[in-house]
C-alpha cells in the first residue's frame, strides 16, 4: 500500500508530521527549487524550528509556574517574569514572520500564478506560446481573439509556474469578450506576479506617462514585468525606450522582446528567473 512504511516509520517515532509532509512534496516534486524545499523539509528543518518554538513556551511557562508557587520564599529572582516577557515577545515576533514569509512554501508547492496581461492584440497569446515552446494559445492579427483564459505549467529557474494567458483588457462590447475581460481582471486579483505586455512601438517614451499605461493594468500591490513587445519593428526609437525604462521607479522590472524573432528571451527568462527568486 502507498506510504505504509512512511507511516510506520511516523507511528515508531522516527518522523514527525513535518518529515513525512517533506516526503510526500519529494515524491511529487517536477523543479529543482521543490525538491530543495522538500528535501529541507525531510530533513527536519521545519519540524527543530517548531520543537525549538514549543522549548521556549515550555520553559516560560515553567518559570511563571516557579515564580507563582516560590516567590515569596525568595528562591526565584525577580527578573524571571521581565526575562519570560521578553522571551514570549521574541518568539511572538518569529513566528509572525514565519507566518507572513509571502506563502514561500504553499507557491513552491502549487506553482507561481504568473498572469499575461495587457491590450488586445500586443503579443499576449504569441508570449505565451514563446515561453512554453509550443503553439498553446491561437494566435491572430485579430484584437480580441483570446476570449478565455488558457493555462500552460512551467519549469522557469528550477521554479513552477502557472502561467496565464488572459483576454485584452478593454471596454469591450460584445458580451462573450466582456466575460473574458471578466475573468482576466480576477486572475489579475490572485496573481502571484504579472507579465504586463505592451505594445513597444506605442508605448509613450516618458517613464511617468509609461508607467501610468501600466498603473491601468496591474493591480498596484502585485509583483510585475513589464514586457515591451514588438521590439523588432522599433527601428530607431529603441534608445529613447531604453532610455525610459532605465528610470525606474515608477515603472517595474522591463525588458524589451521580439515574440516575432525571439530577441530578447533570455533577458526576460533571467529576469522572470529573479522575480521568482525574490517571491
């Protein structure tokens, strides 16, 4: 039967809860960065961190009890209740970190929602397509073609990805199209990390008004790329563009790419690579 000797070995003492989850993510692991995590996890990481966390409850709760039942006969100092406070701060303040560490562990485990957003008709499907080697979303000179999210899963930098192609963001009027608009606003609401798509040939040169195209499109508390497509039909204007995206703030980690040639992939594996890293 599936996991009878891992729990055996959990009933005998030899692995904890921690350990035997560690297992299981091993087993499933498809990228390099889960099966780091898993193997960690295995090993005991997790599970000395919270044996240390329960250490130093059961000792502060012994000096509170000390200090209750032998205060009066001089035998506990008077510090212990100041030491014991300090002590359960501490332990306070690391286990909020613990607990707010950007679902580090639950995004290795799942994948990254990374969502492709933008305009109708600036490369969104062809990005898609580019990045996951293989025709998976239907491509067309046609603003509006994409209607429906399409989901591809992705091994970027030893990391997995869940990345999304959405429907063009716009005041659509057929109703289909609106749906789609729909959806893709509420991926947008969960992602992880956008891929913000622009058109490089349209986008304005200054880094204020570039980065209020972007403001329109991503929710502001998200982490973002913005991806300037079309590089291949800049011709002289690519200085003035790079120029723009070197100022940065306002605008977010840039790069510029051609889905048409490819130029410009790498950069933006290596820069998606590092987003990843830092979520």
């Amino acid at each position: 039967e599936p996991g009878e000797f891992t729990r055996r070995a959990f009933h005998r003492g030899k692995l904890d809860l921690t350990a035997a989850e560690g297992l299981r993510d091993l087993i499933h692991a498809e990228t390099e960065a889960q099966r780091q995590q898993a193997l960690r996890q295995m090993e005991g990481e997790l599970g000395r961190l919270y044996q240390q966390w329960g250490e130093t409850l059961t000792q502060a709760l012994a000096h509170i009890e000390a200090y209750i039942d032998f205060s009066e006969d001089d035998n506990v100092e008077e510090e212990v209740l100041s030491q014991v406070d300090a002590a359960v701060q501490t332990l306070e303040q690391e286990i909020a970190a613990h607990l707010q560490d950007g679902r580090r562990g639950e995004l290795l485990r799942s994948g990254v929602r990374a969502v492709i957003a933008g305009p109708p008709n600036v490369g969104k499907s062809s990005l898609l397509n580019l990045l996951c080697q293989r025709p998976a979303a239907i491509v067309s000179p046609v603003a509006g073609t994409t209607r429906d999210v399409v989901e591809v899963s992705l091994n970027v930098s030893g990391y997995p990805v869940v990345l999304s192609d959405t429907a063009g963001l716009r005041d659509a009027t057929d109703p289909i199209e609106q749906e789609g608009v729909s959806r893709a606003r509420d991926r947008l609401q969960h992602a992880d990390l956008v891929l913000a798509v622009l058109d490089a040939t349209t986008v304005p040169t200054e880094p204020a008004e570039l980065g209020a195209a972007l403001g329109s499109l991503v929710p502001p508390t998200t982490p973002c790329i913005l991806v300037l497509n079309k590089a291949d039909l800049l011709g002289g204007h690519t200085r003035a563009l790079c120029d723009a995206c070197a100022h940065r703030p306002p605008l977010p980690p840039t790069t510029l790419l051609s889905c048409k040639t490819g130029e410009g992939t790498d950069s933006l594996l290596q820069l998606l690579g590092q987003q990843l890293a830092q979520l």
